[in-house]
C-alpha cells in the first residue's frame, strides 16, 4: 500500500529537469565576423601601401647619384647634358676637403654651390652634393674637380628632389601607423559589440523561459 505524499513531490524527486540554457549561434550576433576580415585586408592593404611608399622614396634617392660613373680628383671626364635639366655634383671623401669643379662655358654659365646640405649614403660610401649647374645646351661636355682630399672620388647626379623623398617616407610611416591602430580598433569594437548583442540574446532568450 502506498502512502501518498501531501507535498506534491514524488518520494526521491528534486522537481523537474533544469531549464536548457539559450543557445546564441555566433551567425546570428551583428556586427558580423566578416569585419575582423576586413580589418585583417585593410592592415595588409595599409602595409603593402607603406612598403610601396617607402621603396620608392629609397628608390629615388639611390638613382639620384650616378655611382657607376664616378672619377677621381683631377680625372676629367665626358657627359651627356640636356638643356634645363639641373645636375648636381656629389664628392664621396674620408675627410673635409676644399673642393673645386669646373665645365665649359658654352654648358652652363656657372657652377654654383648649393644653399643647403644634402648628403646620401650608397653602399659603403657617403655622397655630398658640393655643386649644382643647369645646362643651357643639349650635348657631351666634360667635367673635372679636385678636392684636397687625395681619395676623394666624384659623381654626377640629380638635383635633390628633398621634398618628393620626404612626403614619400612620410606616406610610408602613415600607412604603417593607421595599419596599426585601425586594424585592433575595428577588431576590439566588433569584439565589444557582438559581446553586448550575445548578452541581449541571452536575456531575451531567458526571459521567454521564465
């Protein structure tokens, strides 16, 4: 014979089952993941930019001296003009000497020295513009200089061109810079956001059982 039990629980029984918790599919939170890919493609978009910048900010600063047509101090040597392109002079010496340059009249009126300084390393070897003229004439003249420095070695070149190198290197380190912070800012904010969206699921959900 059985006793029945007044207070409505079974003998052995703790009640029902627990509720199953709410299941929040990571699909259906917003912002979507596809931004962390997008971050991830604008930061390689941003440094592939940056290293563009940057090479060819090097690039025109190591095709502004003509290193494989250098001479010695005393040498004289034969180049190609062209009419109202500057050239420059660089000088590559172990020690700080007087240096003197000289072409033909019929090149260019003068051969002056320039207001600032501007020096590039190549290799092994520091180059100093010393000199800048611009051709009036189209043609081959010859050029020589002597320094007091007896190693002194010599080079025809562009006219420094200070501020396309120097906005280049600038573009470069911008890129690098926004690549930086705006790629973990787009992925910190849609961490935070999807964050917030789970716990709306989850309370709606958890409301509706209750």
């Amino acid at each position: 014979m059985s006793i029945p039990n007044t207070w409505g629980t079974p003998y052995g029984g703790y009640g029902g089952p627990p509720p199953v918790p709410p299941v929040v599919r990571a699909k259906d939170l917003r912002p979507r993941r596809i931004w962390y890919v997008v971050a991830a493609l604008l930061g390689l978009v941003l440094i592939g930019a940056g290293i563009a910048f940057g090479v060819l900010a090097v690039k025109d600063t190591v095709h502004m001296v003509d290193t494989a047509h250098t001479f010695t101090g005393g040498e004289q040597r034969t180049f190609s003009f062209t009419q109202g392109r500057a050239r420059s002079i660089y000088v590559s010496q172990s020690a700080p000497g007087h240096v003197d340059c000289r072409v033909p009249r019929a090149l260019a009126d003068s051969v002056t020295q320039p207001s600032g300084t501007f020096r590039v390393t190549l290799g092994a070897r520091s180059w100093e513009r010393v000199f800048e003229f611009t051709p009036r004439t189209t043609g081959d003249y010859p050029v020589i200089c002597t320094s007091d420095s007896p190693a002194a070695a010599f080079a025809l070149g562009d006219k420094p061109r200070v501020r396309g190198v120097a906005v280049g290197m600038l573009a470069a380190v911008g890129c690098f810079l926004t690549a930086a912070l705006a790629v973990p800012a787009i992925c910190i904010v849609t961490a935070i956001r999807r964050g917030r969206h789970r716990r709306r699921l989850m309370g709606s959900a958890d409301a509706a059982w209750t």
